[in-house]
C-alpha cells in the first residue's frame, strides 16, 4: 500500500525524490486517515472521482478500487511519472497541468461516468483559496468536495456565525455550498511532517439563489463589513463608501439591526438581504 511510511519512502529512494517544499508537498502515510476519507465520501463503482494534486498516489490507489473512473490534475512531472508507473488501471486518467489554468468543463465532457463526480485533494496552503473558489464557480454537474487542508485554513472556511473563526472567507463559502469540518488529521500522519495539523473538510454545493445580481460587488460588501473584526458594520462601511452615519444607521434600522452590530453575527442570507438594502 502506498499510503505508508515505508512504501512512501522505497517509492521516493526508487525514483530519487524529496517532497518539493515550493509545492507544499507532504505525502499521507497514515492508511487509517485515508481509508476514514473514502468512507466519508461514500463512493459506488459508478462514481466518479476528480483527484487534484494526488502526490505519489497514496489515496489515488483506494480510490481507483473503490471508484469507477479517477481523473488526477498533477503539476509536478516528477509525480505524473511515478504515478503512471506504480498505477497502471485502465481506470486513472493523469493529466500534468496547473489545475488553476485547467479548463475543467471541457475536460469533464470526456470524463463520463455512470453516477455522481466528487471532488478529492490535499491541497496546499498557497493555493487552497483560488482553488475552492474556482471549483464552486465552475458551472459543472459536481456538486461534492472534500479537501484537506491546514486546521486553521479549515476552521475559518467552515467558520460559523458569532464564532471566532466566522469571517468573510466563511461568508463566501456559505453563500454557495454547505461547509463541514469532519475530523481532524496530525502532522505525524504526513511524512514530511509538517509544522501544523490539517483537518479534512466537506463543501457540497447547496444551489441556493439568493438573487444577488451582481457577485463583484457582493463579494466586495462582504470583504467590507469584515475588514475590521472589532468595529460595526457601519464603521467598517464608512472607510470604504461615502455613506454618512445617518443613512447608514437608517438602512440598518430598515433591516431590524442595531446601528452596533459587527458582521459576524449575522448568517449569509442576513447579510445578503443587508446588501440588496443598499444601492451602489
């Protein structure tokens, strides 16, 4: 099994590899967190299965067993090569490409399968963002996501109102897919080991229309009112529109909110109905 200490390493010495810090590679060694993964997922031999960044294929392995097709994006040569040599199913389709510039709708009309597409990846701290963000907005038929990533990234994206961890991300996410933390995975089950814990976490597109007519601007508000966590929402407001107190106040008021709310204690749809309050 790949997802070990030592196949991990006999498969690095094999191919005179290091993990590529610049790529934030960390490979899963722990078979149990893998297996735990797949068992969230709840795959059938008709579902499909869109792997980013799969590594030396540590849970690409299980997934090509348990999945009926699996579609690997791979940035790194190094990895494309030992993954086309150490997993010769019929079943894996590797692409080498940054799956930032992938043009996934085009690449899903030739990845059919019988079921559902979920989404699975380790995705590296520098990256995790545009990432999440360019799958949600993806006009694809996948609906299911399930990444890991570091605990504190984790936290924030499924942070939930007058909480800590509530922020702008969290609003944005939301606004979109449901979002889940499942359980947590320690650095020790990576090798290398890493400097922090990761969490592995759940996003599944809700299909919710808020009738927000215009997302640039949305997404603007919302980076808005957080901008400044220990200020009101009308404070925040004021250092970016030439809005005075007063109709700011008088907009909350229409709203039922007191002029001393801070954004996180509203939900995403309290704050979407805030937005259209307001005329830009």
């Amino acid at each position: 099994m790949i997802g070990s200490i030592t196949e991990t390493k006999r498969i690095l010495d094999k191919y005179n590899l290091q993990a590529k810090k610049k790529l934030g590679q960390n490979f899963l060694v722990d078979g149990n967190i893998i297996h735990k993964i797949i068992d969230q997922i709840n795959l059938s031999k008709e579902d499909g299965v869109v792997e980013i960044g799969p590594g030396i294929g540590a849970m690409t392995e299980i997934l090509l067993r348990q999945a009926e097709k699996v579609l690997c994006y791979e940035i790194d040569k190094d990895m494309v090569e030992v993954l086309s040599r150490e997993l010769t199913k019929g079943n894996l389709l590797i692409k080498q490409e940054d799956f930032l510039k992938a043009d996934l709708i085009s690449d899903l009309k030739n990845f059919k399968v019988n079921q559902r597409i979920v989404v699975v990846s380790n995705l590296p701290y520098y990256i995790t963002t545009p990432i999440i963000f360019k799958l949600l907005e993806e006009e694809t038929s996948i609906e299911e996501f399930y990444f890991m990533v570091q605990k504190e990234v984790g936290l924030r994206l499924t942070g939930k109102p007058k909480t800590k961890d509530y922020n702008s991300l969290s609003v944005l996410i939301s606004f979109q897919a449901e979002a889940n933390l499942l359980f947590e995975v320690k650095r020790n089950s990576f090798y290398p080991v890493p400097d922090v814990d990761s969490v592995i976490i759940s996003l599944k597109k809700t299909g919710k229309d808020y009738g927000v007519n215009n997302r640039d601007k949305f997404i603007e508000f919302v980076q808005n009112i957080f901008a400044m966590r220990r200020k009101t929402i009308i404070n925040n407001l004021m250092a970016k529109y030439s809005f005075s107190r007063k109709e700011l106040v008088d907009i909350m008021s229409s709203q039922g909110h007191k002029e001393t709310l801070r954004a996180e204690e509203l939900s995403v749809k309290e704050i979407v109905e805030l937005y259209k309050a307001f005329v830009f």
